[in-house]
C-alpha cells in the first residue's frame, strides 16, 4: 500500500496525494516541526508528549502558557473581563517553558506553575484572557522563539499552531472526538466531577476560542484531521508517528 493511498486504517489517514511515494534507504531529515491542534480533550498534551518521545523531539504546550499569563493575571488583581487591563499588564510575567516531554515544565517569574494553573478558576477565565490580542502576540512571539531553537525539532500543541504560530509547520494535525468522549476524558481525571456538566463548560470554553477574532481555533488548510473519538491513545500515537515518518520520507 502506498502513501498515495487514501486509506483510513482504524481511523488513521494518510498524508494521501500530496506525497511522493517513499523511497528505499533514503535517510529521514533530521529535524521536525509538527503543529497539533484542536479543541479540549482531543488527546493534543498526552499524544504529542508521547510523540516527540518517541521520535526524540521538544515538546510544548502552548495552552500551559495561557494558563500562566491567567494565572498571572487572576494573582495580581487583575480583571480578566477588562481586555484593556489585561492587554496593559500582558508584558509583565516571565514565562519560562521547560521543552522535555518527559518533564515538561513551566514557570511564571521563576515560581512553578504547573500546579496553579490547573484550577477551575483559570480554566474558566483562560478564554477571555487568550482573547486578547496583546497577550497573543507577546505569547506567539514565544512560540515561535522557542520552536526556532528546538535543536531537533518539535511537536506544539495548542488552537492555532497550524495556522497562525507556525505556519510553515512539517506536519499539521488536527485532533477531534466527540463532545461526549472529551467530556468523558476530562471528567475522568478531575475526580468526582459531572460528566453533563464538564461537557458544557468544553463546549463553551471551545466556542468562546473558535469565536475569537484573534486567531481562533480552526483547523488549517492544509492539516490532518483524526477524529479520535473511537481510537485509543496508542493508536492516536502510532497513527501520528506513522504520519510524521510519512512526511520526513517523502521530503527527501
Ligand atoms: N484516544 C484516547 N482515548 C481515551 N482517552 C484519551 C485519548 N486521548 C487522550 N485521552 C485521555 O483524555 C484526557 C485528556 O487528554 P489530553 O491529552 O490532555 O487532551 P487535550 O490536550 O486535547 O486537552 C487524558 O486523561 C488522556 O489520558
Ligand atoms: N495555542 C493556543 C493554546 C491554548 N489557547 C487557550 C484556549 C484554551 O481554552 C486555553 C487552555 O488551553 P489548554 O490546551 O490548556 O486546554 P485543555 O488542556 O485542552 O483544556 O488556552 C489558545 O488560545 N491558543
């Protein structure tokens, strides 16, 4: 079977007619850029960790560094429904992102911020503040400055890698599942909490970043889109290894 194929195998596409078929013994590129994108609970953090592991890659999370700058925001008396508040103090924090997908790490003005930036406090509040356009492009600019001086490459995770930050990106996924399979994903690992309810708040917390004028979550042209709502993690990541050692071939 060939990469020309378009073939879905249990839920996998292929890279389909825009690659040249592999050639025998031709060594792969050395270095990678894969953009992978979507809404909440797609599986973006634990696929790509696990594939810039496999292949020897950074790793970043992009939506831990919105979750900081709220964080921030949120511990300094800011209020997050006043866009120009916000767009004035959005320079402030220094936010620091450890790349090892083994141990990634994040740190706002030297403090670990790993822990905080996990409550529902700035979960419910982290839309509103990546709405702001100051804040996007101090943080962009990050993005990319780190995704520049990844030595061997890098998978970035977030909402508009693929069309915004990294345009030019190797390799562009886009992670989708079923509002009910996410729901059950995030319910799952915040123990206790509601099913019915954790799905309004993804929903609502995707049409708020889908709805936003400053480069909203979408998914680009030019990305793969895998719908993992009935695919297990090891096939999300097997199929996403499997793409990106399609594409490392085929620019050869
Ligand atoms: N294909 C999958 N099947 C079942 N559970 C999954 C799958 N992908 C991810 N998960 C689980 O769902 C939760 C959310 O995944 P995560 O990678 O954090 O998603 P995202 O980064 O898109 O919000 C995690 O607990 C993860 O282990
Ligand atoms: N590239 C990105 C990444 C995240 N964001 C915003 C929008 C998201 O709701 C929040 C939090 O993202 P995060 O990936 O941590 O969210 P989940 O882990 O999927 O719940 O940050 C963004 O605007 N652009």
């Amino acid at each position: 079977m060939g990469a020309g194929d378009s073939v879905t195998l249990w839920g996998c596409p292929h890279l389909g007619e825009a690659l040249s078929l592999p050639q025998e013994g031709v060594p792969t590129v050395e270095s990678v850029i894969v953009a992978i994108d979507g809404p909440s609970g797609t599986g973006k953090s634990s696929t790509s960790k696990a594939v810039a592991a496999k292949l020897g890659l950074s790793y970043l999370d992009t939506g831990a560094q919105y979750r900081a700058i709220t964080w921030w925001m949120i511990s300094n008396g800011v209020d997050v429904t006043d866009a120009e508040a916000v767009a004035n103090a959005a320079s402030k924090p220094v936010i620091v992102s450890g790349t090892d997908p083994g141990r990634p790490t994040i740190t706002v003005d030297g403090a670990d911020a790993a822990g905080p930036i996990r409550t529902e406090e700035v979960t419910s509040k982290v839309s509103a503040v990546s709405a702001v356009p100051e804040v996007r492009s101090l943080i962009t600019e990050l993005q990319r400055s780190i995704a520049r001086s990844a030595e061997h490459g890098i998978v970035v995770e977030g909402r508009d890698i693929g069309t915004t930050v990294l345009p030019d990106a190797d390799l562009k996924i886009f992670l989708t599942a079923s509002p009910e399979a996410r729901a059950a994903r995030r319910s799952g690992e915040l123990k206790g909490a509601d099913v019915q309810a954790t799905k309004e708040a993804l929903v609502k917390r995707d049409a708020a970043d889908s709805s936003r004028k400053t480069s909203p979550l979408a998914k680009a042209g030019d990305a793969v889109e895998v719908d993992t709502t009935d695919l297990t993690l090891d096939q999300v990541i097997e199929c996403v290894v499997t793409l990106v050692d399609e594409k490392r071939t085929a620019a050869k």
